[in-house]
C-alpha cells in the first residue's frame, strides 16, 4: 500500500543513515585523539581503571625522583666511607712504621694528625642537599620512598628502603684507656687468681709503673711456648703482659733486642676470653709489624687463643725470651671506635713504646668500622639502584597497559573510515530514492 502521508522507506533509509553518521563520528573522534575511549561515555569501566592506573604512573614518576635522591645521598656517603678508608689504611702504615725503635716517631705522629684532619673534613663534607649520614649527627635511619603498594581492595600504601647511618666522626670525647691504681687483693695469690703466668708471680700495678726484672718473668727458650691466663674479668680490670728479650726489626733491616709491654682495661661487657682475644689481637699485630721471621721464613713469635681465657705465646726465633704479667683495678676501658665512629682516633700517639702498642690493635678495629660503613652504603645503593630500574620499567608496562586499554587501532579505524564513508554514501542515496517514492503516486491521478 502506498501512501503520501507514511514513508516507510524513506524512515528506514533515514534511520540507517544516522546510525552510519554516528559510527562514523565515533571512528573520526577515535583517528583525531588516538584514543577508543577517551571519556566515561565511551566506556565507563575501562576509562576508570585507566585513569586509575594514569594516576599510579604520576605517583611512580614522584618516587623516581625520590629515588634519585636516595641514589645521590647514599652514593656521596658511601664515597666519603672509602676515602676513609683509605686514608686510614695510609695511617696504619705510618704506625707499623712506628713500631720501630730508631725512626722519627715525632715526626711520624705529625703525619697521624695531618690524617685525622683530613678524616674529619671529609666525613663534615659528605652530604647531599644538607642531609649528612656519616657524621654522627643522627642515628635515625633515613627512608628514601621506593613504592606504592595497592592492595585488591584498591588500598594504597607507601614503601621504603630504610638506610642506616654509619658514624665516621673523629670529634667528640673519646675513652681514653686508663691504666687502674687500685691494688688488687694482698697477696701474689689473689693477683695470680686475675692474671697468671707460670712459675712466676703476678705483679701489681698499684702505685706506679712495674719493673719487668729477671725475677718477676718466666723464660721462655726457642721452640717452646707459654701460657698465660685470664682468671677474671670486671669492668676496670688492668691487664699488661710484658715481653723482654725480643728480636725487634729495625728500619734499615738489621735486628736488635727489645722489650714491648701490652696493656688492656677490661669494660663492663668483658669476659676472660674478650680480655685473652684482645691481647692476642695485640701482639700478632706487633708481631706482624715489628718482628722478624726466624731461620726457617716462618714468623719468629706468634700468639694465639686457648680455651677459657688462656693465651698461648710461641717462641721460634732461635733465641730465648721472657714474658711477665702485671695486673690492677680501677681502670678505664679505651674507645674501641665502633658505636662512637672514629673518635678513638683521637687517642693515637705512637711516640711512646706503649702508644705505637695501642695504635697498632686500634687502627684495624677503625678500619673495619670504615669498611663496614662502605658496605653498608654500597648495599644500600645497589637495592636503590635496583628500585629504579624497577619503577621505570613498571611505569613502562602500566603505560602500555593503559594503551592497550583506550588506545585505537588506527590500522583498524582506518579501514573502518573508508568503510563508513562508503555507506554514508550509499544511504544518502538511498534516502534519496525513498524520498521520491511520493512522486510515483501522481502518476496514479493523471
């Protein structure tokens, strides 16, 4: 039936068109901003877990930032920790140089301080941006941001790497050991019962330096060794064990006949055998530094631990020698330099037999300090280090997931443009033809 009032095909001709008109909008809108959805109304959920995800990829490039300050501070520390490093291992060498007898230890002291004062001024110099983890200032750890964790639940929280501060300062008020004066018991027994050498009697430091005679030592003959023990420790126990009748290394080669004393104030945390481990520290580093090695190329005395506070001397230079001990109460421990950095540094003075002593078993406990101190930097870099690599390569992937998500396939929209604009073509023309169907009816009435 036709009718000039109800163009049945010119409506579904018109429909068609708009629905081309739209499709080919949305495919345009696509190609100009490269994006298949570009707001809510194109895709409600897929455009809120972008926008999400966007979001995550701003917070990620603030942690880079952080990042790269973290990597800035901890690198400048730990360079300040290595150049400590070596300038106490260049210190270290002018006091084995001062274990001998006949050099200049005035002037090599002099060197010591120029050192010291170049420790300090690089530890004060190492910092970033005003923040300094190697002076001491703090103990408090530093945070440097390295992530944000969302949780299923859509949580978010933020994650550190924690850097500890490692303590280099040489300034402050060190502990300076303190030989006691106080007499320990009334009798050789009760100082025997503290420190004990065979044969002999131990002597008492009370009331003034000790007098390491014949008849107050034990010889020991070459090939033979001796042991001494460590009967108590308390916190100001004086401990000494005097050697006579060394070979001692001189600086142009030859040998000559020396006496050293070693000396240890126990602290409040000491037991017999941290008392015992220190003076074998002690005399391996002298011996190592300032004795010579006997017939055979092995070492000429060497020291070790026995069980429960013993301390074994061993005598192979081919000569006899004596060894005496002394002890007393009411001493103060000296600064080993760990929790107080490097303020122990202070209290080096090799210009005395008993100071190069002291020198000598301190300098490889700073050592380690700095060391550690390095190594822990250098840990803690690496893993930051590590978190960057790993925030820029994740900010690279959410990026792409994002593209994924909203980004159009331009190869695709193309084709569906060409296509679209073909049909908008075809339905124009078609709308045409239904809209002259009416003009058919007129024929009817001529």
């Amino acid at each position: 039936m036709s009718s000039i009032l109800t163009n049945s095909s010119a409506m579904v001709a018109l429909q068609t068109l708009r629905g081309i008109n739209k499709n080919l909008a949305q495919t345009q809108s696509e190609i100009s901003t490269g994006k298949s959805v570009g707001s809510a109304r194109d895709n409600a959920a897929v455009w809120a877990i972008s926008k999400t995800m966007e979001s995550d990829v701003n917070g990620f490039r603030a942690i880079s930032d952080s990042l790269a300050l973290g990597q800035s501070t901890v690198a400048v520390a730990r360079q300040a920790a290595e150049t400590t490093t070596d300038l106490l291992t260049q210190m270290k060498g002018l006091i084995v140089a001062a274990q001998e007898e006949n050099v200049d230890r005035a002037k090599i002291q002099t060197d010591i301080v120029a050192l010291r004062e170049q420790i300090s001024s690089v530890i004060n110099a190492a910092q970033f941006n005003g923040l300094n983890l190697v002076n001491g200032s703090s103990t408090q750890a530093v945070n440097v941001l390295s992530s944000l964790d969302r949780d299923s639940n859509g949580n978010v929280n933020a994650a550190n790497i924690s850097v500890a501060r490692q303590s280099l300062s040489v300034s402050g008020t060190p502990a300076t050991q303190t030989i006691g004066t106080t007499q320990v018991g009334t009798t050789p027994a009760d100082r025997d019962a503290l420190f004990s050498v065979p044969g002999v009697d131990t002597q008492t430091m009370h009331g003034g330096p000790v007098t390491w005679a014949t008849a107050n030592t034990a010889e020991v003959t070459s090939g033979n060794d001796i042991t001494l023990t460590v009967g108590q420790a308390y916190n100001g126990a004086s401990f000494q064990i005097a050697l006579t009748g060394i070979n001692v290394l001189m600086q142009d080669g030859t040998q000559t006949v020396g006496n050293r004393v070693f000396s240890y104030v126990a602290g409040p945390n000491d037991g017999v055998a941290d008392v015992a481990s220190n003076m074998v520290d002690q005399l391996n580093a002298f011996f190592a530094a300032a004795t010579p090695a006997n017939g055979a190329g092995d070492p000429s005395y060497v020291a070790s631990l026995g069980t429960n506070g013993q301390i074994v001397i061993e005598n192979d230079s081919g000569a006899a020698m004596r060894v005496g001990a002394a002890v007393s109460a009411g001493g103060t421990p000296g600064a080993a330099g760990g929790a107080g950095g490097l303020q122990a540094l202070q209290t080096i003075n090799v210009t005395t037999n008993s100071g190069a002593d002291a020198a000598l078993a301190m300098i490889d406990d700073l050592i380690e300090v700095s060391v550690n101190a390095a190594a822990g930097f250098g840990s803690a870099q690496a893993r930051i280090d590590t978190q960057a690599e790993f925030i820029q390569n994740l900010m690279d992937s959410l990026t792409s997931g994002i593209g994924s998500l909203v980004d159009a396939d331009m190869e695709a929209a193309s084709a569906r443009l060409q296509a679209l604009q073909v049909q908008q073509q075809l339905a124009t023309q078609s709308l045409s033809i239904a809209n002259q169907q009416p003009q058919n009816i007129l024929a009817l009435f001529r």
